[in-house]
C-alpha cells in the first residue's frame, strides 16, 4: 500500500500545481524587492531614529490623506 507521499511525488497535478505556487512566490518576492523594499533599505535618513520615524509614519498614516 502506497504512502500519501509517494502518491504525492507520483501525481503530475501535484508537481504541476507545486510549479505554479513556486513561480507565485517567485514573482511576489521580486516584486516586493524591486519596488517595496528599496524604499527602506535606501539610506536616505540620518540615524536610525529618523529611519524608525518615517516607517512608522508611513505604516500608520490615515488612509483619507
């Protein structure tokens, strides 16, 4: 009697399906990086207080303005 597993390795739905969401997550992590986080990491900011600050701001600023 075969394993879950090995049901698993042997379906070509599961391995297909497996592709797509590693390609998903591929693609979210690019874009997060390219054009989220350099925002951040840039060091446009004097200290780190500074850096703290405008994050905060930016993360808990009312959604009107």
């Amino acid at each position: 009697m075969p394993s879950i597993r090995q049901l698993f390795r042997q379906s070509k739905i599961f391995r297909s399906l497996l592709i797509i969401v590693i390609i998903k997550f591929a693609i979210f992590y690019l874009f997060l990086k390219a054009f989220l986080y350099p925002r951040y990491l840039k060091p446009k900011w004097d200290s780190e207080e500074q850096r703290i600050e405008a994050i905060t701001n930016d993360l808990t600023k009312n959604q009107k303005e």
